[in-house]
C-alpha cells in the first residue's frame, strides 16, 4: 500500500466515514478510490486535495502526493542598464523577443534601431506632453486589445511604444521625463505579463525587472512590489506555494507600497496559501486583500491602475479560485457561478481565465453537465487569445474530463480539445 492509500484510509475512519461517503464528496466511483486506498492506483493532485478538506488533514494527504514547497524564487534584474529591445515575428507567426546590449547592437550593425535609444538630453521641444497623453490613451488601448488577441499581435505594439517613449526624453523637461519613465514602465510590465501568456517565462522576468529599473531612475518605487506580485503569478502557475507565498509577502513588507499593490499581493498570498491546502491563512490574506483594496478605491490614482482594469471585485473571483484549490469545489463553483457572469463580455482573455477555473470546479462538484457547456465555449475563444496559462488550466480539464469517458458530451469534445492544446500559435 502507499503512504498516501494508509493516511488517507487511517483519516477516513478516524472521522467515521465510509467509502461511500467519500464517493458522494470526490465524485469518484467506489472501485477507484479503493484502487487508490490500496495502493493499486496513484491519486491525483486534485483528488488529494478533495480529500484533504474533507478530512481535515491541513496539507499532510496533500504533501504525499507531492510537495508544495519549494525553495523561495528570485529575479535578477537586467545587466544592461543601457540596451535595445527587439521584437520580431518567428517563422511561424510567433513573437521573437531579443533584448540586446548597445555593442551587440552596433555588432549588429542596427543602427536604425540604436538610434531609438535614449540619448543626451537636448532643448525641451514643444508637445512632448501631447505625445506622453497620446501614450497614456494607446496605452489604454494595447491593453483593451490584449483582451481579445494574442500575444503575438500585441507584443510587439507594446514594445514598439515603450521605444517610442524613450525617443521623447532627450526633447523633454525633467517633469516630463518622470512621466515618461513611469509610463515606459508600465509598458514593460505589460510585456512582461503579454510574455508569459505566450509561454515564454525567460521574457517575461527579463522585461518585470526591467519596468522596475526604469522606474526607479526616476524614484519611483511602486513596481518594485507590483514585481514581486508578478513574480509570484509565475510562481504560481508553476504549482510552487512557497514562493509564491514568500515574494507576495515581501510585497507587502516595503515600506510605502500603495494600498492596491498591498491588496493585489495579499491576493497573490492567499493563492499560495490555497496551493498549500493552508485554509485559514488563505482566508486571513483575502480578508486583508479586500480590505487594501477598498481603500485604494475610496483614492483613485492618475493613470493606468496596476493589476487587471476589467473585473469589479478581484477578490472574489480569487475567493473562488482558492476554494478550488482548497479543494471545495461545490463552494467555488457557487461563487465562480457569481463572479464570472460579472465579467464584460469584452474582456475575453479575463473571461476565459476564470472560466477555465469555472468549469473545473464543476467538474470537480461532479456537474459533467455544466462542466461540458463552459468547456465548449472557452475551447471557442481560447485560440483568438493563445493564452499559455489558460492553456495549461484546459489541459488539467481535459484530464479530468477523461474520468468520464463514455459520456457522448465528453466524447463531442474530444477533438476539440486535441486541436486546442496542439497549437502554440503565442
């Protein structure tokens, strides 16, 4: 027998319950869990982790089928203080993002991309300011766009703005250059994040380290956290509770983060939390998100908010995101249910993340029905989008699903499924 079949059958009967009620909460037959009780069929994580809320075993069923923590992460910050970004497209219509040093430029004899680079301050010009609000408004944009395209389209717009910025600042008063930098900032964090969706995670630290030292020439600190809450989005998705839960932390420790930032990262936390099976400190986190969230709304800033612009409560669709992790997958489902017909219906690629999760939790509450009819529709617009993560989130739905594999709504969306997660096209 393995370790996890005898914890999890010593836990059963020390709380008095049967194989059969175990069934009604899983969703699982009876032949499979004593398969698994036996040692004769290997858990998975998410069975682990229904399994774990129901017996109240805080973590230690979950810890047998796999370690959720790992070593803290980290990110360097660029080398290059003093470089060029290159975005092109690959052969396959992809984005291709090299960040190059002014001597490999010169190397490469790209004189015409070197001279967007900033230069030595000259004569302010007249309508820098004009050009730093026509950013500002294309900026709004780019990421409205980002909603309902690929990454592959909208990484390069974001980079060819930030070049543009920086060709502002030699014509610009000193004022004007803290705009620009913050701006430009911002832009490289969304690259950063447009990076990741297109599954490349070396671009996407490189460029979240980089919106943080343009900030910082200007003393503008505020992304230095926000990195870290990005940082930890990574971490997350990359199933590791630990750090997740220690950068968000360390967000929350600097001295000055905004209200949004600290409620974003006590957000990022409770995530963690809820990746570790830790449901108390995961509540405690929300509760505290909720509440630094709240006060940022009652002092609204200037400018592009950080974090997502496109859903009213980010703390209750992350509510419901934990709960599924917590592996309460009929109270996420309820509170999914809620918070995601709330989203716009522009807002495609924020749709389809919490969607995806959606249809987990309902597979996870054992409604197939409900499950299939949210499959059919994000297997419909997640190509338009070409989201790595939301991609890895169906691949786990598609793994569920083949519990079921006889049902004829499972079968319809076999081939689906298989011409979805067979394209890389971000």
């Amino acid at each position: 027998m393995s370790a996890f079949g005898v914890e999890l059958r010593r836990l059963r009967h020390e709380r008095g319950l049967s194989l059969t009620d175990l069934c009604q909460h899983t969703h699982y037959s009876k032949g499979q869990l004593s398969k698994v009780e036996n040692g004769k069929k290997q858990p998975s994580e998410y069975l682990a982790r229904m399994c774990d809320s129901l017996l109240e075993a805080n973590g230690a069923l979950l810890a047998l089928v796999h370690s959720a923590l790992k070593a803290p992460a980290t990110i360097d910050p660029p080398e290059e203080k003093d470089d060029v970004w290159i975005v092109g497209l690959g052969p396959g219509g992809g984005s291709v993002f090299h960040p190059m040093n002014r001597r490999d430029v010169l190397t490469f004899s790209a004189a015409t991309i070197a001279g967007m680079a900033v230069g030595a301050p000259t004569r302010p010009a007249a309508g820098v300011g004009d050009s730093i609000s026509y950013f500002a408004t294309t900026f709004d944009a780019t990421r409205r766009l980002g909603q309902t395209s690929t990454p592959a389209m909208v990484l390069p717009i974001v980079v060819a703005h930030a070049h543009g910025l920086r060709g502002l600042v030699p014509h610009a008063t000193k004022a004007e250059r803290t705009r620009i930098a913050v701006l430009t900032a911002r832009h490289a964090e969304y690259a950063g994040w447009m990076a990741q969706e297109a599954g490349d995670l070396n671009a996407a630290r490189w460029w979240t380290a980089k919106s943080v030292a343009i900030a910082a020439e200007v003393g503008e600190h505020d992304l230095n956290a926000y990195s870290l809450v990005r940082q930890a989005l990574i971490t997350m998705y990359q199933g590791d509770a630990a750090s997740t839960i220690e950068l968000a932390r360390r967000a929350q420790m600097m001295d000055g983060t905004p209200h949004r930032v600290l409620g974003l990262a006590a957000q990022r936390e409770a995530q963690g939390h809820a990746l570790a099976a830790d449901y108390d400190s995961c509540m405690r986190a929300l509760d505290r998100a909720r509440e630094h969230l709240g006060k940022a709304a009652e002092r609204p800033v200037d400018g592009p908010v950080l974090g997502t612009s496109t859903i009213a409560d980010p703390v209750g669709v992350v509510t419901g995101w934990c709960l599924y992790d917590l592996g309460r997958p009929g109270e996420a489902a309820d509170v999914l249910d809620r918070e995601v017909a709330l989203i716009p219906s522009t807002a495609t690629r924020a749709w389809a993340r919490f969607g995806t999760r959606q249809a987990l939790a309902h597979a996870g509450a054992g409604d197939l029905e409900r499950t299939c009819d949210l499959a059919a529709r994000l297997l419909e617009v997640t190509p338009m989008i070409a989201s790595d993560t939301i991609r890895s989130e169906l691949c786990t739905l598609s793994a569920v699903l083949r519990r079921w594999p006889d049902k004829p709504e499972v079968r319809e969306l076999n081939n689906a499924f298989v011409q979805v997660l067979r394209r890389r096209d971000g």
